[in-house]
C-alpha cells in the first residue's frame, strides 16, 4: 500500500503541444485541465504555436490565467513555408511544424534542465508528429491527441494500406474503414484525400507516424465509438484512450461578442418557447456567398421555424438587401420568429432551454456539443473532416437529419426548399432522430461521472503516463 501512495504523490510533468486554431486548442486545453484537476501532482507546460495565418488569439491565455498548475511557453515565430497555403493547408501546416522541430527541442531541453520534476509525456496534436522526433531524441514518450473522432483516426490509418501517390477521386469505389456498418462513399472524404498538391501526401506521412506513439487521446466517449476503437484496438495500434466529451463548458467570452449583444440574444431567446428555436452556427470558418446566405434566409422564413442565425458577416444597414431577401429583416422584425447576429456564444446558446434544433458545420466539436446538451443536428458541412462526421451522425448513428453529407466551399447552392425541409425534418419532435439524441445525451455524461468510460479511460491514461501498468 505504501508504495502505491508513493506512486500517487509522485510529481511529474507534461508537455502539451497543440496544434493553432480555436478547434484544436479548445479540446486540448480543457482535457490539460482535466488531467491536473483528475492527479493533483501533475502540472503541464503548454508550448503555444504562433501560426503565420491564424492571428493571435487571446483565447489560450484567457483559459491558462485561472490554472497555476498549467504554464505557457510561446515557441519562436518562425519563417511561414514558401508555399501557398490555400493549395494544400495539411502540407502547409506539415511543413509549418517540421520547421519548429530545432525550437521545440531547444525549448524541451531548458524544461529538463530547469525542472526537478520528471517530464512523463509529449502529448502531441496529430498536426504535430513530427515532434516524435524530439521526445525520441531526449527519452520522453509521445501521446497523439486527436480532437477529432475514432473513426477519422480509423480514415488516417486506412491510408497507409495504399500508396503514398495514391490520391482518392471521387469515383473511386466506396470504402470499407475498420468499424463502419456502411461503406463510405469518396464524396464525404476530407478535401485532403483528393489534393494532388501535397493534402494527400501530409495526411499519410502524418499517419505514418501515429503507431509510434505511446498512446492515441482522442476527444470522443466509447458508447458511441465502441465499434471504430475495437477494430483498431486488433490493427496494431497503440491504446486508444477515449476521454470524452471534453467540452468547454465555461464558454470563455469571444472578443468579437460584445456584451450588448449578448444581452440582446438571451433576452430573445428567454422569451421563446422551450425546444423551439433552431440555431444556425457554421464555426469559425463557416461562411457563405451572399447568393446562398438569401437561399437559407428563404428557407427560413418558408419553415415557419423559429431561428437564431449567427451569421459571420451579419447585414448591416448599408448592405441589407444586398446579402438578405428584400423585406427579410422587416419581416423578420414584425413576426418577431427569428434573430440574426454575428457571432453567438454557442454552448451557452445550445444550453438555453428554447434551442430544439441545431443547423451545423459538423465540426466535432460542435457535434460533442449538441449531443452533450440533446439538441438534434442538422447536417451542413463545410471543410476538413466534417463530411465525414456528416455522414456518420446521418447513416451510422442515426443522431442527425441529412440536409447535405458531402457539401463542401465552392459547392452548388443548397435551394431554399431544400433547406425549409430541412428545417422542418429537423424540427418533428416525431422524429426518432430526437429519442436517439436523447438517449445518446445520457451516454454522453454517464461516460464521465467517476466509474464511467471515459473516468476509466483518464484513469488508465494517468497509470500509463506514470508507469503504473
């Protein structure tokens, strides 16, 4: 007994990379907190990337002020790659954090000098594995951590069964990835799978390197993964640590969301009837060309549906009729059945007891959002893995409606009418989309509460970090 006290007093360090972008650093940063607040001897030194095209975001420092067990480092800014982003933004971010490999090193030897505690583990987003490298290089194992999916980890790894060369097309046959019921179609693959101009060639050199890591992290619970995590679990690769949702839940304050406006959004939403209301959020990055913003403001106004619209760009006085419908807002005004807005702090909004719908990008985050808080999706995917979420919560789940699985930037417009109906799908409290995401909501924060899934799977992550097994 004495010496498992020893074990559990045993103060030790970790070292996270994330990648840059809200979407990664969110997951990241509040599963950090999840493990110091889980092994109160741990404490995490987090090397922050200052990325040439994300400007710097307040976000990371706003969330680590609070945490004295949890320090920030900011890595040297380094030379953007001499290549063009929007060709291929994998290979660009690939070779982005190839070039910090002398910086994170430089920075993890001044951590081993200067610390008494012994550094246990690199945990690394899957944007940063060429930092194996380093933690091979000094004796310190590295962890992958995806803010994605299983079944995106299962996609990555299914690469490495073709060539390097070997770039998808979307007539290619339909797919079989370990622990799919359906096979699955090319058009809901990643843009990366089909980029000739290096996309395709980072992702598989990227997941040549998952296997040599410790362990895989991923922000997701076993009740809804179980089947992706067992067939992999058979594939040669390392534990897969589901520890999800990890969710932050605080909703740190977005500078753009002025306190106004906030004000003005939960009166509205306050005065609305519970579970009537749909949300319409595309993400950070989710935005649209005027011609379709007018097709989802018809569709809107046919629905009849009550709605809260963020939209990135909201009209303003001088440009109203250029990116609405003539006499939307008026109508709007007058109904008194929908508000337009900038910006939304979306788990708060998706929290509020009138939200009963909600229009989304699919971004993973955002999904692990909607199930956390039972409110039912409808499918609108944008960039990155998002089809493929898509597609998952539409066909193997059953948690979405379908509006579109296999949209993506530059697609044809999505029609009004195809968007009323939608909207009206989504909105049928008989749809038996609304019972799963229900029973899916308890799954979700069953997993957890001590004794849960995910508390186990922390638990375990924690006895393998200290070497406990």
């Amino acid at each position: 007994m004495a010496s498992n006290v020893s074990e559990m007093n045993k103060k030790a360090e970790l070292i996270f990379i994330p990648a840059p972008g809200h979407g990664h650093l969110a997951s990241a940063l509040e599963f950090a907190q999840l493990l110091i607040n889980r092994h109160n001897h741990l404490s995490i030194t987090v090397l922050n990337i200052r990325f040439p095209l994300i400007p710097s975001d307040s976000y990371i420092k706003t969330v680590l002020s609070s945490q004295p067990q949890i320090q920030l480092i900011d890595l040297p800014e380094v030379e953007p790659p001499n290549e063009e982003f929007l060709k291929s933004p994998e290979h660009y971010i690939l070779t982005f954090m190839e070039s910090l490999i002398p910086h994170v090193k430089a920075t993890v030897q001044n951590i081993l000098s200067s610390n008494p505690n012994p550094v246990v583990g690199l945990v690394l987003d899957f944007f940063c594995v060429p930092i194996i490298d380093v933690g091979n290089e000094l004796g310190i194992p590295s962890y992958l951590f995806i803010p994605s999916n299983v079944g995106f980890l299962g996609l990555m790894l299914s690469h490495l069964k073709r060539q390097i060369e070997d770039v998808f097309n979307e007539s290619d046959p339909e797919l079989l990835i370990p622990g799919f019921t359906n096979l699955v179609p090319p058009s809901v693959l990643p843009d990366a799978c089909f980029n000739k101009d290096g996309g395709y060639v980072a992702y598989y050199k990227l997941a040549e390197r998952f296997r040599e890591t410790r362990g895989i992290i991923v922000n997701t619970f076993s009740e809804l993964e179980h089947d992706v995590i067992d067939a992999l679990s058979d594939d040669h690769t390392p534990p897969i640590y589901a520890i999800g949702p990890v969710i932050d839940l605080k909703g740190h304050p977005n500078p753009k969301l002025d306190q106004a406006q906030h004000e003005r959004i939960f009166k509205w939403l306050d005065e609305q009837p519970d579970s009537s209301v749909v949300f319409l959020c595309f993400g950070s990055m989710g935005s649209f060309v005027p011609s379709q913003t007018r097709e989802i403001a018809l569709g809107l106004q046919g629905s009849g549906v009550r709605f809260l619209w963020a939209l990135r760009s909201p009209p303003t006085t001088d440009n109203a009729d250029r990116t609405l419908p003539e006499g939307f807002s008026e109508w709007m005004e007058l109904e008194g059945r929908g508000m337009v807005c900038g910006w939304a702090p979306q788990v708060e909004v998706l929290a509020h007891k009138a939200i009963g719908g909600f229009v989304s990008h699919c971004g993973w985050n955002s999904i692990l959002e909607s199930l956390w808080f039972g409110v039912p999706t409808l499918t609108w995917p944008i960039y990155a893995e998002q089809q493929l979420n898509a597609f998952r919560m539409v066909r193997e789940w059953g948690l979405a409606v379908e509006l579109r699985l296999n949209y993506r930037w530059g697609s044809a417009l999505v029609m009004a009418e195809e968007i009323e109906k939608g909207l009206k799908n989504l909105m049928d409290k008989d749809n038996m989309v609304h019972k799963k995401v229900q029973e899916m909501n308890k799954m979700a924060r069953k997993a957890v509460l001590s004794g849960g899934s995910s508390f186990t799977s922390v638990r375990k992550l924690i006895d393998n970090m200290m070497n406990r097994n």
